[in-house]
C-alpha cells in the first residue's frame, strides 16, 4: 500500500474508541486546526501582514514629517536688530530666523549664540536660557520669521579679573537643534573669560502664532503691522515729573487693512546724520505687554519718557542735541524716524530713554 501523508486529526480520531461518537472527531479536528495554523504556515502569513502594515504606518508617519522638514541652517538668513532696548544694566536684541528656503518647515527652542572676535575665536561663555517662556514648535512658511531675545549684560557689571571685558566682533549663531552655525557681525562689550554667563537667549516664537496646528494658519489671517504700514508720531507736548519728560508715541495704521501691534517699541535718539546717541531706550514694565488689533486708521500708543540729562555728570553723559529719534515698531526690524530736538547724552552708559508697551 502506498505511504499516505501524515494526517495528526486522522491519527486522533483513530485513537479514540470506536464508541466515540464521530461529532467528537470533528470537533477535535476543529480545535486542532486553528492551533496548527497558529504555528505552521498560516502564521507566515500572519506575521507577513503585521510587518506590512507596520511598514505601511511608518512610510506614512515618515512622509507626514518629511512634509514639514525642520528649518536648516541653509533656508534660514539670521539677523539681529542692533537697535536694542536697555534695562536694568542689560540691553535686548532680536535675534531673527527668516524662512529663505521657500517652503513651510518648523522651528523649535533656543538657538545657540556665543560672542566671538575677528579669528572667529568664542569669547567666554556661551549663551544661557531664558525659561520665562516655553518652547513651542511653530511652522514657518515661506519668507516668514521666527524671534529669540538676546539678553547682552553689561560687561561692566563684573569685575575685570571675573570678566576680562574686550570687543567681540561678532555672534556664532546655531539654529535651534542645528549643528551649523551662521555668523552674525555685531560690535559690543563682553567677557573674554569663561565663567560670568553675560548672554541669555529665550526660546524662538513666531508672532501671532499659538504654538502650531490650526490656530498658527488662523493667526495669519492677521498679520503683525509692518512699519511700512505705520505712521509713527511724537506728540509735541510732553509732560514733566520728577526730573523727566513723557512723550505719546503714536503707532497708526495706514495699511489698508487690520494687523496687530504688540510689545516694546524700540527708540534712540540720533543726530542729524543718523548716528546713535547714547544708550537705546530701557523698558518700563509699568504696562503688561498685549497684542493690539489695530483696524485701519486705528492707533497704539507708547509711553517715551526722557531724563533730563543734567542728572547724570558730563563726564558719564557727554550732553548734547538731538535731531531725530530712531523708532522701531514692535517686532519689527525695519525703522522709521521722526523728529525731535533736546538735550540727550552722546556718551553710551546712562540710559536716560524709557518706553512702554503700546496699549
């Protein structure tokens, strides 16, 4: 007789006595089967389909990402709005990330910024961070910006053995979560020395942005206002008190369409050819910072307090007239001037300029 194939059911059903009921063999060889397919080749099977499906969700999940590719170094032009504002023996600078890359990509977190000399050599300390506010991923579109604030503290605020104050020349700037840095030229007293943490930088944000999703593209609905859609005036009367002048600093808005305005305007006072005199403005936190929406021809306004200079010694203050003041709206890289003639210190040092928020 010819071998048959092994049959394990077969072989059950026979061992059983021969006064089991066939319905028992059947139901053995039911349960049998699944168990067998559990272990034999339909398990191939099985395990053929779960790899393929987890290949199919990570292919997916892979693509969604790829969509929005974090911000590299080489779309991003950084910049650094040298007019800073002054406060509390420190001075504030943006720090800008401009989207040159010309698609959608995400920033997150805090750049890294070191001073550095003409060699490109660091000097001192790197940049520590300002936890204030929190991280939050943002989606930059084509040609739109992200803003760190760069906190220089005064190099005079150490003593000369802790610091070893020099001129840095520059900043090495590094993207968050990049590994290239950008060099960005920028003039200003720091620590040659390791140790005093004289930079501090928060996390970049995007302005009108809530962190991302959905509430980031109906943020753009409304744009922040430009300084080409600004009309910015002083108003010509101040009022005085306590050794010091207050000035409405008027922001309108002539672009023809609602935008928002939010934060410090930056100011200095120049000479009739445009160069800076003394310190820039310090902030008065006597005002929360809020955003603004300004319809057109709707206005914000700032307080400009100015100290009269006969409060600080000539030898601190260097008094002389101003022509002009040079005004940054809020957030904004791009000035605008208008004019005004007084007493201001040429000598930086003493910060005699004060402003508040717009409101």
């Amino acid at each position: 007789m010819p071998a048959q194939p092994y049959d394990e059911g077969a072989i059950m059903c026979r061992r059983m006595s021969r006064g089991a009921a066939a319905g028992v063999c059947l139901v053995g060889i039911a349960v049998l089967v699944p168990l067998l397919a559990a272990c034999g080749g339909s398990s191939s099977s099985s395990s053929s389909g779960t790899a393929t499906g987890q290949t199919a969700t990570t292919s997916s999940s892979t693509s969604t990402t790829a969509s929005t590719p974090a911000c590299a170094p080489s779309g991003l032009a950084v910049s650094l709005n040298t007019n800073g504002n002054g406060a509390a023996g420190s001075i504030y600078y943006s720090l800008k990330f401009t989207n040159t890359s010309g698609q959608s990509c995400t920033i997150s977190g805090y750049p890294g910024v070191s001073a550095t000399n003409a060699a490109g050599a660091q000097l001192g300390s790197a940049a520590g961070r300002n936890t204030t506010t929190a991280a939050k991923t943002g989606t930059l579109a084509a040609g739109q910006t992200a803003t760190a604030t760069l906190q220089v503290t005064e190099a005079g605020n150490y003593s000369a053995s802790t610091c070893q104050p020099t001129t840095a020349t520059g900043l090495r700037v590094y993207a968050p979560n990049q590994t290239s840095s950008t060099k960005v030229t920028f003039s200003f007293s720091a620590c040659a020395k390791s140790g005093p943490v004289y930079l501090t930088i928060s996390p970049v944000s995007i302005a009108g942005s809530s962190g991302g999703g959905s509430g980031g593209g109906g943020a753009a609905t409304t744009t922040a206002c430009a300084t080409s859609g600004l009309a910015v005036k002083l108003g010509a009367n101040g009022s005085g008190a306590a050794g010091s002048i207050y000035y409405p600093l008027t922001f309108t808005n002539t672009s023809g369409h609602t935008c928002t305005i939010a934060g410090y305007p930056g100011v200095s006072a120049t000479s009739s050819s445009g160069v800076q005199l003394g310190s820039p403005a310090g902030r008065n936190p006597s005002n929360p910072a809020v955003t603004v929406s300004l319809a057109h021809g709707a206005s914000a306004t700032s307080t400009l307090q100015i100290a009269e200079v006969g409060n600080y010694s000539t030898s601190v203050c260097h008094p002389t007239t101003a022509a002009r003041l040079r005004v940054y709206p809020p957030n904004q890289t791009q000035s605008t001037t208008v004019a005004f003639s007084g007493s201001v210190c040429a000598k930086a040092g003493p910060v005699y300029l004060h402003v508040t928020a717009v409101k």
